[in-house]
C-alpha cells in the first residue's frame, strides 16, 4: 500500500462522507501554479483552491508579509485591541471597490461569513427583511449561504428548513433559453406572486455564477436590475467571493457593467491562500447595524490582513488584471480549436481568466459523463480540473493568474489531448 493509499484510509475513517473530494491526492508541497503529492509526482494546478490562490501558491511577497506579521502578533481579536493592518486594508478596499463616494469595510474569515453579513447589514440598513437570489447561485455553505444558494444537491440535501423571506429568481442564461428579458420578468413574476418589493431589503447575485458554472451575468440584466432596485428601494449585493481579485481582467468583475452594486463580498483570492473575507459598502448602509452588531473571533486576522496587502500589492506590481485577459484568452482559444474535434463542447464561456467550457451529450442535454471524463483524462496526465454547473457538465479553468507561460502551455497540451479523449 503506498504512502496516499495509506492516508486515504485513515482519511476514511477519520472523516465525514459529507467533506466531498475531487481528487484522493494528498498535497506534500506547492509552488506558484505547480502542486507534488506524496509521492513526489507533480501536478499543474488549475484549480487553485477554488479560486483562492490567483497569485499562485505561496508567492514570495506573501510569504515575507505573513512571516513579518507572525513576529509581530498573531491575533487579538480586533474587537478587543485593534490593530492598523485592519484600518490599512479596509481603506485600500474602500478606494478600491467600484462603488462612489464614500466606503466602509468589516473583515470575517468566510465567504459564508461575508455573505451573510451583507444580508444582516442590508436588512438593518433597509428595515426590510426578504432577499432575492438567483438561480444556479452559491453563496455559502452555512444555513443562510444555503437559503440563497440556487441549487439543490449536493449543497442543501437534508440540511432544511432553511431562513425564510428568501426568493429566487431565474438567471439569464441563453444556452438554456433564458435571456434577459425572461430573468426579469422572472423578477417581476416575484412581485406579484410571493414578495411585496417594498419587503425585499437586497438582491444578492453573482456577476459570474461560481458554482453554476461560470455563467457570466449579462450587462443589460445587472443594468436592469439596478433600475428595479432604484424603483423599489432594494439593495444590490454583488458576491464577488469567486469573481475578485483580478480573475475576470477587473480587480472586481462589476467594474465590468457600468452600474455600481451597494455592497460587495469578498473573500478567496484576497488573501492569497489564508482565511480572510470582507464587505465593502457605502458608509450609510455598513453604519446601519449597532456597536457590537458585526464582527467575528478570527474576523480580519491580523495573518490574513497582512496576505492581503501583500497581494493587492502584486496584482498591481505584476499587472494580474491583464495577465488575465492574456491567460483567457489562450485558453479559450485551446477550447474553441478543439470544436472541430469535439462536438460534445457546447459553450465555451467567461471574463478574463474566469473561463468555463460545457458539455452536451449527443441528445442536447448537459452532460456531467463528458466532464467528469475530461477532468480524469486531464488529472491522470497531471492537471488538475474542477467542474461546476447546475449539471455537472462544465469545466472551469482556475489556473493561478501568476503561472508562468511554459507551465500554462503545458497545461494546455494536455487540456488538448484530454479533450480528444
């Protein structure tokens, strides 16, 4: 029995069925994009960490940050004696963020966290107490995240009942026949039948479905949703926990869209691979809650604060937002080559890095067998892919956005081939 085999058997019997694996390799040491397992074999890393690491594993700048940090302190609770890291990052976020005017930011640990704090900011901010989320959404595994979160299995399955006053309404989506005047009469559909818009205290949507597949939200939808929020005096949360941090060519993917959200989530690849998540808003609305009404133990931990400056520093030092763009587009031209030889792909989607390829079978439906079957063809040659979707059917491309261009085109030889089967 090898040494994996080994841990995956104590693994077995050590922990939950429920902490779903996508691959049984253990990680002895990573580096930039490139992950070697126990046996020393060596991985390319297209996952990375489910977006968490877009200045790749273990980047010199955050390492050195978190090292000065852990000589100093290592937590306080910033409720009990706070610290400038915290008040530093928060106004870097605040200039940051594509909202106008005057921000305020709170640091949690969790995206969950984040998101969850957006809704209990907005309910105190509004007075209002529904929310509307969209189809095909993931906000969180928490009671909450799960309420909004727009799909069922695996992520709600036997966990309910869930927080009431949450709604959902359809996500544009023009492969399956959604455009966008049927999503906002979906949103309209909402208002008469379930949710009096004067209740409704925020939208809470994903500029780029996540989970759901890396859908990307029509400019003409978040537009028209801003003008219903208008309207009805409804907030609009952006999720940007997946989205952030340069993956889409954009420090943030609303500055994408010409209308500004009220708040933005954040979390994943803020810190550069510690735990760390926020949300920035206008200050009106982040003062609403009372002294003592936000916050958390570990919520902006001076460790995970001292990442996230060295990271904003190389996004802008190492110009990430268009390295993304530059990475996206070779992959999507890998995707779209391959067309002529595969014709199970039936999209090949995304913004920036932030880019997705899904799958039909010979019938027209989603196919979770085609993708699955790529991603093992792929992780048997050394890369390492996820798939999301409502079905099952989509790949999505998470490389680290600091991947060196031998390393990429490596992954992509063996992308073509695992395509082809």
């Amino acid at each position: 029995m090898s040494i994996q085999q080994q841990w995956n058997e104590r693994r077995r019997h050590a922990t939950p069925r429920g902490v779903g694996l996508t691959t049984q390799i253990f990680a002895a040491r990573a580096q930039n994009a490139e992950v070697w397992d126990l046996d020393g074999r060596r991985y390319i890393d297209f996952a990375a960490g489910i977006a968490v690491l877009n200045t790749g594993h273990l980047h010199p700048k955050v390492k050195a940050a978190v090292a000065a940090q852990l000589n100093a302190f290592s937590h306080t609770c910033y409720q009990v004696m706070p610290y400038t890291g915290y008040v530093e990052l928060a106004e870097k976020l605040n200039q940051r963020v594509p909202i106008a005017g005057v921000n305020k930011t709170m640091f949690v640990t969790t995206g969950a966290e984040a998101v969850e704090n957006a809704v209990k900011i907005a309910r105190a901010a509004t007075g209002r107490s529904a929310v509307i989320a969209f189809t095909g959404g993931f906000h969180g595994r928490t009671m909450m995240g799960m309420a909004l979160t727009g799909k069922v299995a695996p992520y709600k399955l036997g966990f309910g009942p869930f927080p009431g006053e949450v709604f959902h309404a359809p996500y544009p989506n023009a492969l399956y026949g959604v455009g966008v005047d049927d999503a906002i009469a979906g949103v309209e559909r909402l208002f008469k039948a379930d949710v009096d818009p004067a209740r409704v205290a925020a939208f809470v949507i994903e500029p780029v479905q996540g989970e759901g597949g890396f859908t990307v939200c029509p400019p003409e939808f978040m537009q028209r949703l801003r003008e219903l929020a208008d309207h009805y005096g409804i907030l609009l949360i952006a999720d940007e926990i997946q989205t952030g941090f340069a993956r889409t060519g954009r420090l943030f993917a609303m500055e994408h869209y010409g209308v500004e959200a009220d708040l933005i989530t954040m979390a994943k690849s803020l810190a550069g691979g510690f735990p760390l998540a926020g949300v920035t808003g206008r200050a009106e609305l982040m003062d609403a809650a009372a002294p003592g009404g936000l916050g958390g133990t570990y919520g902006g931990s001076p460790i995970g604060v001292a990442a996230a400056l060295a990271v904003l520093d190389v996004i802008d030092d190492e110009r990430l937002c268009e390295r993304a763009d530059l990475i996206g587009a070779k992959i999507r031209a890998t995707l779209e080559a391959a067309r002529a030889d595969v014709p199970a792909i039936a999209e090949v989607r995304g913004l920036g890095a932030m880019v997705a390829v899904e799958f039909f079978a010979p019938d027209g439906q989603p196919s979770a067998e085609i993708a699955n079957a790529v991603k093992a063809r792929a992780l048997d040659a050394g890369l390492i892919l996820l798939t999301c979707g409502s079905y099952g059917s989509v790949i999505r491309f998470l490389c680290p956005l600091t991947i060196e261009d031998a390393v990429l085109d490596e992954a992509l030889a063996i992308l073509n081939v695992a395509l082809r089967g």
